[in-house]
C-alpha cells in the first residue's frame, strides 16, 4: 500500500478486527511514522510512551511497532498482535467519527 495522509484515511483504508499480522504491517506502512513525527526519536517516543493523543500518534505507534517487530522476532506474539489491534481499533474510531 502506498502512503496515506492522515487526513484523507478512511475506514474502507482500514484493516478489519481480526486482520493478520501481515495485514497490520501493511496498514502501518502507510504512515511513515520517522517522516511525520519528524525523526526517528521523536516517532520511537511517542510508541514506547504509548502516547495515543491524536490519530498521528496512533499511526505512528503503529508504525514503529512494526518496524520494531520486523527487528526482532520471526513471529508475532499474542501480546503483540493484541496490542497491534488495539491500535487500529482506535485509529478506526477516530476515522469513523470524523467521518460522520
């Protein structure tokens, strides 16, 4: 999937409640989480703060998460893949409201 601006995501945009693993990561790359928060260190510390103040910060939450993961393991684990969903549940919400 090519980028896509946070203000022109939609939920047709957004991978389903029980996606895989390989469907988040796709939906992750679509935010390039080092451009838009502006370095590598500030888009590392809004994900290891976990800070979701906004749809950006979500995004690139996600985002780094799934470059972290493509450093780390061969397999996502349960808690991870949980918290992957996590994320794009609230990324959903916050698109469907803006949206209605």
């Amino acid at each position: 999937m090519k980028e896509i601006a946070s203000d022109k995501l939609q939920l047709m945009h957004i991978p389903s409640a029980d996606a895989t693993g390989h469907e988040l990561i796709r939906f992750a790359h679509t935010f390039n989480g080092y451009e838009e928060m502006g370095s590598f260190e500030a888009c590392a510390a809004i994900a290891n703060h976990r800070e979701h103040s906004s749809l950006d910060h979500l995004r690139a939450s996600l985002f780094f998460e799934a470059r972290r993961e493509r450093h780390c393991d061969d397999v996502l684990d349960p808690e991870t893949l949980a918290y992957w969903h996590e994320l794009v549940r609230k990324i959903r919400e916050l698109v469907a409201a803006r949206e209605t």
